[in-house]
C-alpha cells in the first residue's frame, strides 16, 4: 500500500512540475485562439450568453491578437485574456439556458473549462519564469566564460588577440576553423542584447588585454522591443568602455534576416519580430557613429543582403542565423577589418652574443 501511495506521489509531483513549464508561444497561441473559438460557439446556444457575452469575447480576441502582433507573450495581456475568460464562464453560470441542452453545446463548454485550467497553468508559469529571470543571480552569463577565460595564456605582439562580442551568431562562430594560427576569442552568448554584453565588458572582453573588440550586437534588442536609442546608447558605452582601456572597437553592422524558410518551419518567420527598416535604421546609425569616432565599421550587411533587402536564403537555413556559407562570407570581412585596424607588431630578432 505504501508503495502504492508512494508512486502516486512521485506521479502527482512530475506532473506538477511538467505543468510548470510554460507554453511556448506557439502553444499558448494555439490554445488562446481555440479558446475564442469556443467562447463564439457556445455563445451561440445560449442566447442570453450571446448577448451579454459578447464585450468579453471581444476582450479576450484583443489581447491575442496584440500578443500575436508582439509574437511573443506577455504576462499582462495573459491576465487580461485569463480574467475575461473567467467572467465568460462565471456568466455562463448564471444566464439561464435552453433545454434540453444540447449535447455539443456541453461537450464545448467542457473543453473551455479544460481551456481554462490551462490558460491559468500558463499564466502561473509566466509569472513563475519573470520572477526566475528578476531573481537570477547571473542575469549576463557571467559564468559562461569564466573558467576559460582564466585559461587563457598571456598576448604576444605579433598576435594581437581579438575578442568577438556577441550573440547567438558569435557563438555559433567556429574561429578557430575560419581564422588559424590568430589569436582570436570567442565571447558570444545566444540570446544577448547590448545590456547583457556591457555587463560582460570587464570579465569578458578588458581582463583579457585584447587589442581589439569586435562587437557583432543588436538583433535580439530589436526582437525584444528595445527602444533603438537604448540600443545605440549601449553600443556607445561598450565602445567608450573599449576605448578608455586602450581596447581598439570595431561595430559590425547587424545581419539582414529574411522569411524565405518560413514554409519548411513556421518560427523561421523571422521579419516580423526584426523588422528590415529597424535593422537598417540602427545600421545607419552604427555606420555613422563610426565615421564620427573614427572607429572601424565591418560591413557583413553589404554582402549578405540581396536585391530585395533580405538575407541571401542560401546563406542561413533559418532566416537568422548564419549558415557555413555565410560564415565563409563574412570572415575575409572581418579579417579585412581586424588587420587594417590593429596590424600584428613585427617580432624583433633575437641579439646574437659572441
């Protein structure tokens, strides 16, 4: 018996803790909009319902569609849409309804309570996962790097190092297989803005002594909804942090993204969340703030871009991220710029003693 009690307990806890895993966005898009289907359909069998509750159908079809326009979720636009779920139901409780009732009609507004539980499942895991991401001690990946970065062996002159800054399309950088015999370090993190990499700057770009930083930042600023002044202003203090440490900056201009993969997996939709006009409005920025400083700008854009102003589909398999052909691209770009900007110290040959 006590086994018995014992598997039960270890059952109702793995299903709590799967329960707390929110719903990908997708998910939570396809369960939202199935929701409002049903609040329409049984509306339709209960005439007072359909009536009254009409006001809040239309409540919850508004914060779908303005988490579809954000495409992503969002915890206040989640309540509004649990709340005005809530009242449906408690409304549905009370309006008097036809009988017999018919049987679809109960099968329907069964599966809206099931909806229901679901939607508020998700919601307490939203808010679960902001108060992780408030509470997280290492909100910039400190850790990430920390151990190889007391690896690392002293500078030489004649190979200057350089630290690539970055996100996602840093990191997934292979330098060692498109840059032999240099002395170049990858500090790329998926996912990071600009805030995140300045948070790095000391532990993972000055305490290295490198000659120079190239920063390759800003696309998941402008997928996230950041302000492009913010975006500026963070690339500005990362430059200034760089140089006041006598750390040569390069900026790289942001990469063109494009929806041509869009129909093999529907998150390769990639446009929406970074528009092309946001992309080419920091660009220019970037682009000038160089030229005012005098600082290095490496331009990826010019060669990865096509005739319609997207990424080349042959050159990223998912419309963001650079695939080795796109790699293979960029790399005589940045080593164009790296050489021009700091040029290796030739070694001076050792005094022979007679």
């Amino acid at each position: 018996m006590q086994r018995v009690r014992f598997g039960l307990a270890a059952w109702l806890l793995i299903a709590s803790l799967a329960q707390a895993r929110a719903l990908s966005n997708k998910e939570a898009f396809d369960l939202y909009g199935r929701t409002v289907q049903l609040m329409e359909s049984t509306a339709v069998s209960v005439p007072e319902l359909a009536r009254a509750g009409a006001p809040i159908t239309e409540n919850a079809r508004q914060a779908l569609i303005a988490m579809r326009a954000l495409d992503r979720q969002n915890t206040g636009l989640t309540y509004t849409f649990l709340t005005n779920l809530r009242g449906y139901l408690t409304l549905a409780d009370v309006v008097p309804k036809p009988s017999p009732f018919p049987e679809e009609a109960s099968r329907q507004f069964s599966e809206l309570r099931d909806g229901l539980n679901r939607v508020e499942a998700n919601f307490r895991a939203l808010l679960d996962q902001r108060e992780r991401d408030l509470a997280d001690p290492d909100r910039d990946r400190l850790s990430r790097y920390a151990e190889d970065n007391g690896r690392l062996p002293p500078t030489l002159p004649a190979k200057p190092r350089v630290v690539f800054l970055g996100d996602s399309i840093t990191d997934f950088w292979r330098l060692n297989e498109y840059f032999q015999n240099r002395d170049f370090v990858n500090r790329g993190i998926s996912g990071q803005t600009t805030g995140q990499m300045l948070g790095r700057m000391k532990a993972d770009v000055l305490d290295l002594k490198p000659a120079a930083v190239l920063v390759l930042a800003g696309t998941n600023d402008i997928a996230r909804g950041i302000p492009i002044g913010a975006i500026q202003n963070n690339l500005a203090m990362i430059a200034d942090l760089a140089q006041a440490h006598h750390i040569v900056p390069l900026l790289a201009s942001v990469l063109p993204v494009s929806d041509y993969h869009k129909d093999e997996n529907p998150a390769w939709e990639v446009t929406r969340r970074r528009p092309p006009e946001t992309i080419r409005a920091l660009n220019d920025w970037i682009q000038r703030f160089c030229r005012e400083r005098n600082y290095t700008y490496v331009d990826y854009l010019s060669d990865l871009i096509d005739q319609s102003g997207f990424l080349r589909a042959e050159l990223a398999n998912d419309g963001l991220h650079p695939n080795s052909g796109g790699y293979r691209l960029m790399a005589p770009i940045a080593l164009a710029a790296i050489d021009k900007a700091v040029p290796a110290l030739p070694v001076k040959p050792k005094r022979r003693w007679r």
